[in-house]
C-alpha cells in the first residue's frame, strides 16, 4: 500500500506543487490522475519513486518511509516502482532487445550493456517482457525505426523486464494518436489484470482515464478535489478539478 499522509512539496523557487495531500493507494488498483497542465499530477506520482522528494509530512510504501531511503536501500527500492515516460527513455541506436535488458542491470556499465553480456535468464525474461505488449516480433530492429506507439510499448516491456510492483505513467500516451493511444492503454490493462500490479497514471485525456482507471484523483492547484470511481465523475467534479491552474514541475 501507498500512503500519504500531510504530505506537501515546495519547489525551491516558492512554487507548492503539492499541498497536504492525504491518500491510500491500494495492491492491484488501476488510478487516473486528471487535472490542468501544472495542477501538480506529475509532482505526485514523481514523489513515490523520489524524483521528487517531499518537504512536509510522511510518504510510506508498504509500511517503509521513503523519504529516509538513500544509496543502495533507495535503488534496491526504485527496482520495485517501474516509471514510463512521455518520451520514452530509450537508447534509439540499439535494439530493441537491449533497451528491454538495459532495465535488468541499472549498475552495469553501458558498454556491457551495448556488447550484450547477459544471461541465457535474462534475455527469457526481456523476450516474455516484449511479448506481453505485442512487440515480440521487433526484438532485433534498432528502436529508432520504430513508431511512437512501438517505442512506448518497448518502454513498457522494459519496466516490466525488472518486475515492478507499482507502475507509474507520466502522460504517456501524450505523443500518440487516438488509435495508438488506445493500444498502449489497452496494454496497461491487460498488465494491470493478469499481473495485479499497482498502476497509476497521470493523464491529459479525460476521456481514456474514464475509459480505462477504476478510480480517479482528481488535483488542482496542488490539492486533490476529488478521489472516488469513475461513476462519481460529473460535469460540476470535472469543472471543478479544471477551473483553475496549479503549480507543477
């Protein structure tokens, strides 16, 4: 379980990008973040993984403060929260192959990485990685050839690659055409159901966080103004978490 309790977070320069955020995040849920374009949606779900550290009040993930998480107990932790970016993240002039077991040795040196010096293991598991989002067939194409909707799957098999317990998406389906938005979040359902992994994604498009999240939290201006399930969601809610801008970073 994800826990807030009073937690806030203020940016150097002033800006509150969270303000005494309470909230329970259950194994296994499946959470779309809304909210206007600097409301504090990415601010929240970059502070479970510690890309964002907390100023004020207490963040837990299964019973451990995070907050107090450093060198190796902290990257031993970050294995166990996977992140899939708007951009991607991946290495355009390798394969694909190797982007999804780049994941597996966050502290082999790269040159290993680019030489492939992996175990018979390790490459099974990139391979199941890749074929749980449909992407099986292009393990040996180089990453800069493929689509924007390709290259996001490729980064979701690479989170998947180093088993995760909690998903976080960070828009990451901002870049890609309706069609190939749907098949990217069709993905994270899939893997949300069969595996019971936590996944929590903030989110642009209201109409897919509807479509695919059990339950929405709904942030303005660093607060949540709403947290229940889809069929909560009315025109005075969506009115609500949109009538004014945040502060995000």
């Amino acid at each position: 379980m994800i826990k807030f309790e009073h937690v806030s977070k203020t940016y150097p320069n002033g800006v509150k990008g969270l303000q005494d955020i309470n909230l329970e995040i259950q194994d296994g849920e499946f959470i779309g973040i809304i909210g206007m374009s600097g409301a504090g949606k990415s601010t929240l779900i970059r502070t479970i993984n510690r890309l964002n550290d907390i100023t004020e009040g207490q963040l837990t993930v299964d019973g451990v403060e995070i907050s107090g998480l450093k060198g190796k107990s902290l990257r031993q932790y970050r294995r166990k929260v996977g992140m899939i970016f708007q951009s991607y993240n991946l290495v355009p002039r390798i394969s694909v192959i190797k982007n999804v077991l780049s994941s597996l040795v966050p502290d082999m040196p790269i040159m290993r990485v680019m030489f492939g010096l992996f175990s018979k293991e390790d490459k099974i598991k990139a391979l199941e990685a890749l074929d749980r989002v449909s992407m099986l067939d292009k393990a040996f194409v180089r990453t800069d050839q493929l689509s924007g909707g390709q290259q996001q799957r490729v980064s979701l098999a690479r989170t998947l690659a180093q088993n995760p317990s909690v998903l976080l998406a960070d828009e990451p389906v901002a870049a890609l055409d309706p069609v190939t938005a749907h098949e990217v979040m069709d993905d994270f359902k899939r893997i949300n159901e069969e595996l019971g992994q936590t996944v929590l994604i903030n989110i642009h498009h209201v109409d897919l966080a509807l479509e695919y999240s059990k339950r929405i939290i709904g942030i303005r201006s660093g607060k949540i103004v709403y947290d229940g399930p889809v069929s909560g969601i009315t025109k005075d809610i969506l009115d609500l978490i949109y009538s004014k801008d945040g502060a995000d970073k």
